[in-house]
C-alpha cells in the first residue's frame, strides 16, 4: 500500500493526444484538460450502469460528442458534484467500460485486444467519446481491465500460461471483486392468461411482489416440471390461493453471460437432492426437480453452473443426443445479447419468469419489472414449522450472501487467481439473512503494463474509488448493487500493495518487480 500511495502521489500524467474535431453526439459541457488519459475495459454486462455511473462521477463522462454509441447518462445523484461529473477533478481521464458480455472481456483480456470484446449489448449505456468517438475502440488506445461475472477458470489459466501466452507477455492474470449482487427472479406480473398474478403470499421486508417461491418451487420452474401458475406447490406459499392460471413461459439468456454463471451455479447446488410431482405425466409421479441443463462448452454436458448452458429451445440436440423441451414447459430466449434483452422478453410476455441483476428491476428501476421472494438454505435446513419464510434480493441480504464466505489468503495463494475463484462463489449462501443467488462482479487485470500514461497507477486510482468512497458505494447501491464486504477488501488491499503481485510497469525499477523484461499490456 506505501508504494502504491507514493506511485499516486507523484506519477506524471501523460497526455497521449489531442480530442477529434469530428462529432456527432451532444456538445461536450466540460472543460478541455488540453491532454488526457484513456483506460479501456470491457466485458460483463451485470455491473455495467453501476460502472458507468462511478466512472462519470469521478472521471470525465462519456457520450459526448461520439459518432457511435448512447448519449450521456444523468450524474447519479450520489454523487458529491452532481448534477455534474468530475467529482474527483480528474477530468483528463476517460474511463471507457463497453458491455458486451462476460465472455467477451476474458478474450479481450487474454488477446490484449480490444476488438475482441464485440458489439455493446445496451442502447444506454455510453462507451465511447469525443476523445474516442467511434467503435470498435482503436487498437492505438490499448486495453486495460476486464468485467466478468464468470470467474476464472482452469481452463482460462491453462491457456493464460500456455507457451508463448499472455502471462510470457502479461504477467499474472489479477482478480479482484469489483462490486457484488443478487440475480433476482424477475416476473412478467401477469398469469399465462395475461390476468395479473394474484399476490397472496405473506409479506416479505423490502420487497417489490408477493410473490413467494419456495427452493422446491424454484427448483421445479426451471427444471421444466412446474409449468403453469396455478400448480399446487406455488400455491401453497400464495395463502392457499392460486397465483394464477395458464403458462409459466422461462425466459433465458440467449448468450453466453456471468448472470448466467451465478444463476445457473446456484441451481446446480440448491436443486441437486430437490424432488417433486410432476403434473404433466399420468400418475403424478414423483421426480428429480435437479437443474438438467448442462454445460453448453463441452462433451459430455454435464450440469454445472456454466456461462452458457443447454436451454432445451436453443439446443435440440447436445453431443449428439436429442434434448427435448419438458412435457408441458415452455423455454424461450430473445434471441439477442444481454440482460436488457432479457428484461424486455418478460415484460413482453405473459406468464413469463426469468432472472437478471437487480439494476434491471424495482426498485432500481422505479418502473421495471417486479422480483419473486426466495427460501434460503437457512430456511430450508432449520425451520421446522412447516411454514416456510422468504428472503428479498435487498442490499442487505445480498451483503449477508456474500459475507458468508470469508477469504484466507497467504503469500503463495494470494497471487493466484484461482485461488479467488475458489473462495469467491457462494452458490447457496448459508446465512440467516442472505439472499440465495448473489456473487461477486469481478475485476480481471494485468500485473505487467507497459504505457506512457503510467497505466498502473490509474488503475490503482480507479481501484481505489470503488472500494473507498462513501459516495461511490451510495452509487452502487442505487444501482441495487453492493460494495466489496471489508473481509474481502483487507485481501485486495493485500495484493496490490505487495510489490511481487501488484500492477507494475515493465519500466519499473523496483524491488521484486517481475515485469522487468515482459512485453507488457498497452
């Protein structure tokens, strides 16, 4: 932490050009620094609005005067100097943040391109401007940081070390949280007859329905065994009253996405030893209610929480075998990119249930969609009353879900991103008051840069005002997001003040510096 104080205190900054003459988007209202600083990122779409809106309060907003992408976004109002930007005097830098998806960042991080992070799956979120107008970025602007709500895997680190790869160039791969939250369970708000749901089910603090989803029930929705709004294990958590009638239609991610990853993980976990009548085959017989769809990357496709799984409407045939949609269910997808994609497919649709990050829903989005209530595992495994009570996906009870896991690092593991991923999922959180579905959002970085601008301090600064800022963490939660626990935050701070594993500079005389001689990210 010294070092990376006294790295902030007196880096210099180094302009790297001059704003285009071109533009097409509304008239940049902020002074001209005269020189400035541009960090590229990419990836996850689950923190995306969250980011933006940190990045605009500190840093210089973008989707001014751009050729392509949104328009500006309004100042969160968390923020010290809105309605304006800039909170922190840092107008000369541009932190640009392009949501194309999970999957998308790690290639981009593991090629040093940022062409390989795709098209932006949001028509609101601003990527680009007047510094940077167009997109794809310029391969001349570089590419810093990554977004993922997947973490990284085995895989990804085999090919990280591979002979010739990007740790021969980069360094280490860093991981770090970046932020954390729920996937909620989010309702079109009517049956599959387009007749609102009757919300009979007992009261649940902070929530937006009364809608109350036992884990038998949810296990059984998305396993395709409870298909209609009026089967007898819903209604049994509605007051004995049926939530409705007709279809339950699940609406899915059509691409490969972290949101995925967390929902699909939790279900894998949550369901596994869930059983329950099925009311679509003669007799009523009892049956696995467990999460059938597999991993869509290999062969064979076992079920596991995954970037993209075996939907039965996207994928008839899996390894070679037919993979039928459920008697009496109903998948569906968008048939686009994104949670936005998503978020609009159920609102569209009656009877429909799918899952997404709560900036999608209410009360983040005041006229969004509404969110079911869960039963955690605490529920599960000790109330004996027969009663079942029900968790809200709030701020509070998604910090309890990620707090129920508390990391131990030492000076052989903390380097190691895996060793993050191992500790950094909860798939079913055991606290009283946790939500069941929330993870981490994470940061993916490199430890060896080699820039001008002193890349490795400006990602420090960008760091530090995600984990720091009372401000910062008021933007987050609006965005129905939480900040990083402390416990977690203690091993951040950790590793990026341990010089053998912080952000260094091939340039860098220090001691331990193991970037001497490395290529280098630009």
């Amino acid at each position: 932490m010294r070092r990376l104080g006294y790295l902030l205190i007196t880096s210099a900054i180094v302009g790297l050009g001059a704003a285009p003459a071109q533009a097409a988007g509304p008239a940049d209202p902020y002074p001209d620094p005269g020189f400035y600083i541009n960090i590229i990122g990419g990836g996850a779409s689950f923190p995306s609005i969250a980011y933006r809106e940190v990045f605009d309060c500190q840093y210089h907003p973008l989707g001014y005067d751009n050729v392509k992408g949104p328009g500006p976004r309004t100042i969160n109002s968390n923020c010290p100097s809105a309605p304006y930007g800039t909170a922190t005097g840092k107008g000369y830098i541009f932190v640009y943040y392009a949501p194309t998806g999970s999957g998308n960042g790690k290639s981009a991080l593991k090629a040093n391109n940022n062409n390989t992070l795709t098209n932006p799956i949001s028509t609101t979120i601003p990527y680009t401007s007047g510094q940077i107008p167009d997109y794809p970025y310029p391969q001349s602007a570089g590419y810093h940081f990554s977004g993922s709500d997947d973490v990284w895997n085995l895989a990804d680190q085999i090919a990280w070390e591979a002979p010739n790869g990007p740790k021969s160039k980069y360094g280490n791969m860093i991981q770090l949280p970046g932020v954390g939250g729920a996937v909620t369970i989010v309702l079109n708000g009517k049956d599959g007859a387009g007749s609102p749901l009757n919300q009979n089910g007992a009261a649940v603090s902070g929530s937006t329905s009364s809608i109350n989803i036992t884990r038998q029930a949810m296990c059984g929705i998305f396993a395709g065994k409870i298909t209609t709004w009026d089967n007898p294990l819903l209604t049994a958590s509605n007051g004995g009253v049926a939530m409705g009638s007709g279809q339950i239609t699940v609406v899915h991610r059509f691409d490969g996405s972290g949101t995925n990853f967390l929902f699909t993980q939790a279900l894998v976990a949550q369901c596994a030893t869930v059983t329950g009548p099925d009311y679509n085959v003669s007799g009523t017989p009892t049956v696995s209610y467990a999460f059938p769809w597999g991993d869509q990357s290999v062969c064979p496709a076992l079920p596991r929480g995954a970037n993209r799984v075996n939907w039965p409407d996207q994928f008839a045939t899996v390894c070679g075998s037919s993979n039928p949609v459920p008697t009496g269910a109903a998948f569906t997808n968008p048939g686009v990119n994104g949670s936005q994609a998503l978020t609009n497919q159920v609102v569209n649709t009656n009877g429909a249930i799918g899952y997404v990050s709560p900036d999608f829903t209410q009360p983040a989005v005041p006229t969004g969609p509404i969110t079911a209530n869960l039963q955690n595992e605490w529920d599960v495994s000790t109330n004996s009353s027969g009663t079942p009570s029900f968790v809200a996906p709030t701020l509070a009870a998604t910090a309890a879900a990620l707090s129920s896991v508390t990391p131990v690092f030492d000076s052989t593991s903390i380097g190691n991103p895996l060793a993050w991923s191992l500790q950094g999922v909860m798939p079913n959180p055991t606290l009283q008051a946790a939500y069941p579905i929330a993870g981490f959002s994470w940061l993916e970085l490199y430890q060896c840069y080699n820039s001008g601008a002193n890349m490795p301090v400006q990602i420090a600064d960008v760091l530090f005002g995600l984990y720091g800022s009372s401000a910062v963490e008021a933007i987050i939660n609006s965005n129905g997001l939480v900040k990083v626990p402390n416990v977690w935050l203690t091993e951040i701070y950790n590793l990026l003040g341990n010089d053998n594993y912080r952000p260094q500079n091939t340039w860098e005389n220090n001691p331990g510096n193991q970037c001497v001689g490395k290529v280098g990210a630009t």
